[in-house]
C-alpha cells in the first residue's frame, strides 16, 4: 500500500518538529494556518517540506495537533 504523505512528529517537552517526507508540495497554506492557530499552544511549530493535503491530511493534523496541545498542556 502506498502512503502518499508521511509526517514524523519529535517532541521534547513543548518542541515539536513536524516533518512531511512527500516530494508534493503544492499547498502549504492549510498548513501554515494549522500552525498559527496552534502557535498560541506551543512554543513553536516547525514545518518543513509541506504536500498537497487532502481531506483525510487535514484531519490527520488536526488530530495529531489536538493530541499534542492536549499533552503538552497536561505536562505544565
């Protein structure tokens, strides 16, 4: 099965790198949104390489992005 997008999240503490392995990078304007309305959560978002998202993408940030405000707000 072919995944078309492959995103690699590193957390320390409040640090998040998030890394999309895909050579599409045809949008990256979904992306940088998701980071501003996050930014407020964490220290800072790092985004490098972004992809053309679809629908299940942006569901995929959002739940991963959902998980990690949830957990680093736990942890203060």
């Amino acid at each position: 099965m072919y995944v078309p997008y492959l995103l690699v999240f590193v957390g320390v503490s409040e640090y998040w790198i998030v890394v999309d392995s895909s050579s599409k990078s045809c949008s990256s304007i979904a992306v940088a949104l998701l980071s501003l309305i996050f930014y407020r959560h964490l220290h800072f978002v790092v985004v490098v390489s972004l992809s053309l998202l679809d629908s299940s993408t942006l569901v995929l940030w959002f739940s991963v992005y959902q998980n990690a405000v949830w957990s680093t707000g736990n942890s203060r």
